[in-house]
C-alpha cells in the first residue's frame, strides 16, 4: 500500500519543503492524534539520527545548555553528536565526553536494582536524581536527559513501572528536559500502546520525541515532535531551520499510508496476540532449557537472554552466536543478538509476524539448544 501511496505521489508531484503542500498537514494531524495533546510542533526528516540530532539541539537551544545524560549502553544514531551521547558507541571511539553523563540501565534482570526489589522504578530514577546532584555540585547544568522509551541495544530492555514520571520530575526541576528515542519502538510494536512512553503511564509526556525507522516502511522518513514553547526558543535566534526533504509530498504520502495499515489490519492488536504468544513459547522453552535466563518483552518488541549460569546470570555470548548462526545456515530465519555482551537474541519483526511465524521461529531454537545439550557442546570456552 504504501508503494502504491509513493507511485501515485510521484507521478503527481514531489518538490522540496519549502512549497505548501496539504499532504505534510495531514500527516501531521493524524501524528498528532496518536500523542500528547502538548506535543504538538513537527518537524520531518529523513532518518532516525537526524530526528535525534535536532531533538539535541532543540533541547540545548530551549534550555541554553550543554550537558545532557544518557543511559549506560544507549545507542541514538551515527552522526557525530549522537555518538557523543551514546556509550553503546564512545566507549569503542574517543571516549566520554565531559558534558555526557551517564546513567545506570534500569535492567532488573542483571542491573544493580533487580526484579526482587520493591520499588525498582523509584531507585532507577533516584540514581538519575544523584547524578544530577553531582553534575550541579561541578557547577554544570543539564539540557536534557535522553533515552530510549525500551532501550534496545542495551538488550531489549522493558523499563520498570513510574521510572520515566520520576525522572522526568528530576530533570525538570534541574532545568532539563525530557527526550523519548521512539526510533525502534513507535508507531504501535508494543501493541497496547502506539508509543513506548506510553507504557509508562498516561499521566506521562515526554517534552521532545523522535521518531523513524518504521515510519515510512523502508522510505526514509523521520520526524521530531515537540511543544510550542521548546519550538518557540530554537526559532527565537533568528536562524531558520530547513530540511529539503524533510516532510515532502511523496515522503508524507507514504507515512499516509503506513498510518492507514497500522489501522485497517489491526497491527497493534496484531502486535499484542503474537507478542504474546511468543513470550509464552519462549518461557516454556525456559523451563526446558537452563541456558536461557530470561525472557522479557512487550508486544512485538522481545528478548531471550542466553546464560552459562542462571545463578550467576553469567552470558552466554558464543552460544547466543552459535544459535544465530544455525538459524540463519539451517532455518532460513535471521535473527541478531543485543546486549553488553551480546547474549540477547531480540525479536523485533516486522508488525505483520504471525502466530505460526513465532510457532516456527521457537520450533527451530528449541532444536538447536536441545542439540547443544545433547551433544554437550562446550560452546562457551570454544570458538565456534
């Protein structure tokens, strides 16, 4: 459909942003609709970094500061100033820069507040309030805090329950502003919801929002939304933001278009039976399997942490690789892993996975983790 959407567009017309055209209205409206009523201000682009490239400089012009915290293990984008706010990425490269600062991922299965703690969302959030304490006491101030709605370089992360309200109250009282990466999450994964953030209350609503990657089903199509008061202050230099392509004809045709599926075939319910559906054969094979520590996960958006030890919670990175591996030569079926350490296969499908696409995908891992355990395969202290 939304191929359809961009033939019909451009045999029509297409042209740069800066000629009126009813299709970027529209698209914005039907945005609109599926958010805060505060979020309210877009501005299209073509890719997920350049939505969270101008959400930092909204915020840094808004808040006329710098420093900005993150989460360990964040991935936001491959341009050079999103890889200065993502460890995933300068930890690898020149290191941490003095105006980043981060903060614990809130991981309650092998983070530092774990799913035996009464109140896992408050402590996250205190470690965020602490190290705002500390940035202040170095006479810094920070612009904004930034974060995934579910962190997923960081391995398929579901946050705990209140973490975003908190902390958004911290960082507000600090001076700061709250930016939610629905790059990977939006546009209804996690089926309940069309919005990660959403996951974590109605009474919450982030300040900035970005968003891409499933935006235009493959076309490159990104946006950033925002109030009329954050707005307001980046347009108050005087100098004008422009995007050529940015929220084009054939570019909003399609978003159009992705919206109109989303809604006709039912893709969030879709999100929410097969999701769940998943989760629930991923934790039989759990009991089966001792290798497998966690299963975790909402909607179409799922994690299967590999263990060597579920005491010790110790990663299994080459066994993870090796079932990659097999899936890929054996099965047909392309899967990736996540995490730290790499010991998280993620399921992120496409929103048309089906219920015998999870009975398949699980039929096939669970072969190949009984043929480890059959054939004692010492995986984890060999090369594969």
């Amino acid at each position: 459909m939304s191929n359809m959407a961009a033939a019909a567009q451009m045999e029509l017309l297409n042209t740069n942003s800066r000629f009126l055209h009813d299709n970027i209205v529209l698209y914005a409206d039907r945005l609109a609709s599926t958010l805060p009523e505060k979020l309210c201000i877009f501005y299209f682009v073509n890719s997920g970094s350049e939505a969270n490239d101008l959400a930092l400089r909204l915020a840094q012009q808004h808040t006329q500061r710098e420093d900005v915290v993150v989460l360990d293990h964040a991935y936001h984008g491959h341009l050079k100033s999103l890889i200065d706010i993502s460890p995933y990425k300068f930890r690898k490269l020149a290191g941490q820069k003095e105006w980043v600062h981060v903060a614990p991922l809130p991981d309650i299965y092998r983070g530092i507040y774990r799913e035996d703690h009464p109140s896992p969302g408050q402590a996250y959030a205190d470690t965020v309030k602490h190290l705002i304490e500390e940035i202040q006491q170095k006479g810094r101030k920070i612009s904004a805090f930034f974060a995934e709605s579910l962190p997923s370089v960081g391995g398929q992360i579901v946050l705990p329950k209140g973490y975003f309200s908190k902390v958004a109250e911290y960082v507000r009282s600090a001076g700061g502003v709250f930016v939610a990466d629905e790059v990977q999450t939006g546009f209804g994964r996690v089926g309940s919801h069309f919005w990660g953030f959403q996951l974590q209350g109605e009474d919450f609503c982030p300040d900035i929002v970005t968003m891409g990657k499933p935006m235009g089903n493959g076309h490159p199509l990104a946006c950033v939304v925002t109030t009329k008061e954050i707005a307001e202050a980046f347009t108050a230099n005087g100098v004008e933001y422009f995007n050529t392509f940015g929220g084009n004809p054939v570019s909003c045709a399609i978003g159009l278009a992705v919206l109109d599926v989303i809604e006709k075939e039912d893709l969030r319910g879709n999100a929410t039976r097969v999701g769940t559906h998943l989760k629930d054969l991923l934790k039989k094979l759990q009991a089966k399997h001792d290798v497998i520590g966690d299963v975790r996960g909402v909607g179409l958006f799922v994690g299967l942490e590999l263990v060597t030890d579920r005491e010790r919670r110790t990663p299994a990175t080459k066994t993870a690789a090796w079932v990659v591996k097999r899936l890929k030569e054996e099965d047909q079926i392309c899967v990736s892993t996540d995490g730290p350490w790499d010991n998280v296969l993620k399921f992120k499908p496409p929103m048309c996975f089906s219920l015998e696409n999870a009975d398949l995908v699980v039929r096939c891992i669970d072969r190949i983790l009984t043929d480890v355990t059959a054939n004692d395969l010492k995986l984890e202290n060999e090369d594969i």
